[in-house]
C-alpha cells in the first residue's frame, strides 16, 4: 500500500502536526539536537518515510539533566504546592483528551495499530493514568513512628521525590508508555527526560506541545527522541540521573543496569514475557476461544503481556487451538488508519524480520504451522496471525518472546496443579499468565501457584491504573501502576527527635 493512502487518512490537525519540525522538547523550548542529526521515521503499512526527527545524544541528555537539575532544586516546581501538581496534571489529561483523536491517529500512522485500538486503548489509558497519578500528588504521606528506645521522641518519616528521573520507553504503547512513567514522576515532585522509542517518537513530541499549554513550568518534563544505544545509554549512565525507569527488552534491561551501576541511580524495569493461557478442561469455550485469540492478536501481539503460550489440557485442546484459528482467520489484517483494520503491521523492518524469523525457526524445529505463518503482501510490515502446535520446549519459539502474532499450542494431560503450574512457570519470564477455567478453586489456586506479577482468570491483558503491574524473574524489577508506582519515585527519610 501506498503512504499516500495512508496520509489522506489523517485530519487536518494529524496532518499539520507531521508536516511540522520534530524536534527534541528541553526546558520547555523545542530545539534542535547540538549535533544537527536527524533519524527517520517510517509508516509500518507502506515501509515509507513520514518524518524526520531530531536524534538527541550524549550533549543533548547534559542539557536537559541541567535543566530538569534547576527545576528539582531551584525552580517553581519545587516549590509548588502538591495539590497544584495534580491540577497541572489534570490540565494535561484535558487536553490530551481534547486532541484524542489527533493523538489517535499519530500514533496508528507512527506505529501502525488501529486507530480505534489507539483512540480508546492508547490514549483513553494515557487520559486516565494521568489522572489516576494526579490524584496521588496530593496523597503522598510519611507516618509517625513509636520508638522504643527510652525517652521522649517524635519520629516520623518524609517521603521526598526521589530527583530528576530518565525515563525510557518503547513503541507498542508509545504515548501510553509515556504516561505510566511521567503520571507518578509528577505526582512524586519529581522532573523527567523522557524518551520515547526511535520507532515512535511522534506521539510524545505532540505531547511536548501539550505540556508546554499546560503550563508546566520549564525544565520539569524534557522529551529527547533519540537512538537508543546513543540517547537512551546517556540517560542510563547519566551521573545527574537520581532514577532511571526503562520499559522495553530483556536484554536491554541488563545493559540499562550496568549503565546505572555508575552512580547506582535507582533502576525500575518493566521487560519481556512469554506469558503463559493455561486452559482447563471445564472451561467455558465461548468465552476461552477469543480470549485466547484477543490474547495473542491484539496490537500484532507486540504487547509484553501477550498470552504467546497456549497450554490447555487435551481434553478441549483441539477444540481450542480449531477455535482460535477460526478466530486467527477471521480477523483483518490492515493498515492502521483503515477504519475495518482489526490487527494492523508489526511496527517496524526489524520487528518483521524477528517475527518471521521465529516462524522459520519453529518451522527448521519441527513445529507444524496451523494457521498463518507468513508475511503478508510485499509492502510494509504485515504478518499473518499464527499458530504453531507440535512445539517441545527446547525450541525457540517456546522459550523467547517473539513480540508478533504468533502463538505455541502446547496440550497437557495430566491434573496435578504443581505439575501443570511448574510447565507454565517453565520460562525465565514472569509477567503475566492467565487461566482459563469455571472452577474457583482451581483458578484461585493456579494463581497461587503462577510466577507472575499478573494473573487473569478467564480474561488476559488487563490492566488498571489502581492495580499493580510488573514483572517475576527476567521480567523486570518494582512495580508500576497503584501506589506503588509512587514508591518508585520517592525516597523514605526517618527523622529521629529527642524530645
Ligand atoms: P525492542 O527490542 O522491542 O525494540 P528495546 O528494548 O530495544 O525494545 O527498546 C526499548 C527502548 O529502549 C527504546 O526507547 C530504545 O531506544 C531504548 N534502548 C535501546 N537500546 C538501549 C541502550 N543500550 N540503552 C538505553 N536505551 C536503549
């Protein structure tokens, strides 16, 4: 498909906002990066160029560390009151919620998911994390403490923003992503350099403007698109960095904690999975079937929670895995900004070669492909959704996170819950599972018995800004979301005195 198509599909404010400058957002000022460079970015339906962006490196991250650094310390950020830290926040969820549709659409042309999904998923998540997290600013409390240590003391705690906070995120949410991490920074006190992803960093750039009308003051939120191994690394070694927060891979999370160890700024880390759909033979079918599809398919299945492992007992196995292919061929497969689309590109030429390299390599292994398993058309970056059965767990298609729409159907017979529970657990991931059953006692069990930080019972993939989310094992460190993404952002001070 041609990008033209895809442009026309745009209102007129999407339109003049990609035909505008992108720069990097520091201090409250949009500047270009000191070295001048620029990186491209490609619309996922047609391959082509949209945009191109100003690349932030080492010296760009030095300034706004600076900038966020007088903010912190000196700035009318630091002196504000928490209940006109929420009210700022809510000035922004406003008018993201005034431009939705805007923001919409630049992120189905940026990352190619439906603009649908984008409008009400995306950005009506980003709308109410931001005010959830607003609501916390004014909620952040210490406590007084009983010593028992004899004499007269008053001991109580402060809790204080932990400072200036990197924060780095990546492309299956853009603007979502962005929103997790800013929503409890602000409400916190602290100040944020933000950047986004180098496949999507257009939706945090219209983002910048809407801070900028919000009015918060300058150098507390600085949004610096850029290369990771460039931007991102600076912000991870940053010596004036007191947080860094990172979404993204596994195997950039271990380079992200090196890079801290430096200074030993405060890491949290939100990475990958290979989340287990563990389907008992009492389950109810009309419900299991698309779940077990939505699970995998929704976003191409570029979601790190995606349900990517089918484990269902072989009583309802082939029932199941006929359902979900039934449901894998129904679904269309399209450009993001076409209205029908129901699943669109993966979101980049790197993540159709990953994503089509796993299927080849189920495929070398042994794996019989049931439905799917090809790239579709020549243009952009579709892939079929697919369903790979007759797997072992040597194979790599079982044991790493493919982040695409591809699923392992793997049958198990047998009704022992600490065996069924120790094959799901059987991945260095923990992030999510879910189970698929209409006995209580058995799901409440197997969610006992899940090593994750999310479990779902006949649902998968959800998420609420009042509840926990984070990873097990390989899948990260800390919690985001609820109060305890608030946790991440403050430091605890004890005051001990002797009356
Ligand atoms: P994916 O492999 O799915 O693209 P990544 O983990 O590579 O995900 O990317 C997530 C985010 O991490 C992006 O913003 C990316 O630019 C950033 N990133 C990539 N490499 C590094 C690095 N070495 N240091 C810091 N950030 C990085």
């Amino acid at each position: 498909m041609d990008v033209s198509t895809t442009l026309s599909r745009l209102g007129n404010a999407a339109s003049s906002f990609l035909a505008g400058k992108h720069q990097l957002f520091i201090d409250n000022q949009f500047v270009d990066a000191k070295s001048g460079k620029t990186f491209d970015v490609f619309e996922p339906s047609s391959g082509q160029m949209i945009a191109k962006v100003a690349a932030a490196d080492a010296a760009d991250v030095d300034v706004a560390v600076a900038a966020a650094r007088r903010a912190f310390e000196t700035g009318p950020w630091s002196k504000m009151v928490p209940a006109e830290r929420g009210k700022l926040m809510n000035k922004l969820a406003d008018l993201i919620e005034a431009n939705a549709d805007e923001l919409a659409q630049i992120e189905s042309l940026d990352n190619g998911k439906p603009v649908t999904f984008a409008r009400f998923i995306d950005i009506g998540g980003t709308i109410d994390m931001f005010r959830y997290m607003a609501g916390w600013a004014t909620r952040i409390n210490g406590e007084t403490i009983t010593p028992s240590i004899p004499g007269d003391w008053h001991v109580y705690t402060l809790r204080e923003p932990v400072g200036v906070v990197g924060q780095i995120v990546p492309w299956n949410f853009p603007l979502a992503m962005a929103s997790w991490k800013l929503g409890p920074a602000l409400a916190a006190g602290c100040t944020a350099i933000l950047k986004p992803a180098e496949q999507t960093p257009l939706s945090a750039l219209r983002l910048a403007q809407l801070i900028q009308e919000a009015g918060f003051p300058p150098g507390v939120i600085n949004i610096l698109p850029g290369l990771g191994e460039t931007a991102g690394a600076a912000i991870a070694a940053h010596p004036g960095i007191d947080k860094v927060a990172f979404t993204g891979s596994t195997e950039v999370g271990k380079l992200i904690v090196q890079a801290a160890s430096g200074n030993l700024k405060k890491v949290s880390l939100e990475l990958g999975g290979k989340s287990p759909v563990v389907v008992f033979p009492d389950v109810d079918m009309a419900r299991a079937i698309p779940g077990a599809a939505n699970g995998i398919f929704f976003n191409s299945g570029q979601v790190c929670t995606a349900g990517s492992r089918l484990y269902a007992h072989k009583k309802v196995f082939d029932r199941l895995v006929e359902g979900v292919a039934a449901e894998a061929a129904k679904i269309k497969v399209g450009p993001g900004l076409d209205p029908a689309t129901q699943i669109g590109p993966l979101v980049s030429q790197e993540q159709l070669e990953r994503v089509t390299g796993y299927i080849a390599a189920g495929r070398r292994d042994g794996a019989t492909v049931v439905t799917g398993g090809k790239r579709l058309g020549d243009d952009g970056y579709f892939v079929q959704p697919t369903i790979l059965a007759d797997t072992n767990p040597n194979m790599s298609v079982v044991r790493e996170e493919i982040f695409g729409p591809v699923i392992c159907a793997i049958p198990f017979d047998d009704d022992d819950l600490d065996r069924i529970a120790r094959e799901a657990n059987a991945t260095s991931y923990g992030l999510a599972a879910s189970i698929w059953t209409t006995n209580l006692g058995i799901a409440h069990k197997m969610a006992k018995r899940i090593k994750a930080g999310s479990v779902w019972i006949n649902t998968h993939n959800m998420v609420d800004p009042a509840v926990p989310f984070g990873g097990y094992k390989q899948s990260g460190w800390g919690r985001e979301m609820s109060h305890n993404a608030i946790d991440l952002y403050t430091e605890t001070k004890s005051v001990f005195a002797s009356l």
